[in-house]
C-alpha cells in the first residue's frame, strides 16, 4: 500500500504527472476537487482503512502540513513516497495562463 505525495507550486505539473503516471493505479486526492479540509480528510482516512493507494495533489509547502499525511499513512502501514515539483514562479504562472485561455 502507497501513498504518494506532491509538493511544489501551483501549475508546477503535478496533475498532469499524476495523469501520466497513477492515473490507472491510485486514487487521485486533490483539495481543489474536494473543496473542503473536512471531506479530504474523509477521503484520505477512506484510503487508508481501505487499503487504497492514493496520490494527495496539493502543494503540500509545509512540514507540518505534510506530517498529517505522512503520520496518518504510517499508522496505517503505508509506504510512503514524495515528489517535488521543482519550478519557477514564472513557468507556473506561465502554465496556470495558458489553461486558463484554452480551459
């Protein structure tokens, strides 16, 4: 069992990298699409009591904010592996533009 874990900046390509590489594997937990802390929580615990490998896309810039997933996944005998997504400001603001004139 895995969870996985972003970190880097908006529009940095996290999604797409999770599209590309989890998409048929894990269960895909974004605060964006689940729009409160309260029902992210409820889908990360719903993963981890479940057994199912899950990829949390957030930005994730904080220890402590990575703690609470980190120590949940451990208590629940998930493996647990992060990727940072190394970018600039400017590519992300870049990237976040050109979705927002084709999206």
């Amino acid at each position: 069992m895995q969870m996985v874990l972003f970190v880097g900046l908006q529009a940095a390509g996290k999604s797409t990298f999770f599209r590309e590489r989890f998409f048929t594997t894990h269960v895909r937990v974004s605060l964006d699409m689940l729009r409160t802390r309260y029902r992210e929580r409820q889908f990360v615990e719903t993963c981890l009591r479940t057994g199912q490998p899950l990829v949390v896309d957030n930005t994730n810039p904080t220890r402590e904010e990575r703690r609470v997933y980190i120590d949940g996944a451990k208590t629940a005998k998930f493996r647990v592996v992060g990727y940072y997504f190394r970018s600039t400001l400017e590519e992300c603001k870049r990237r976040d533009l050109a979705v927002v004139r084709t999206g």
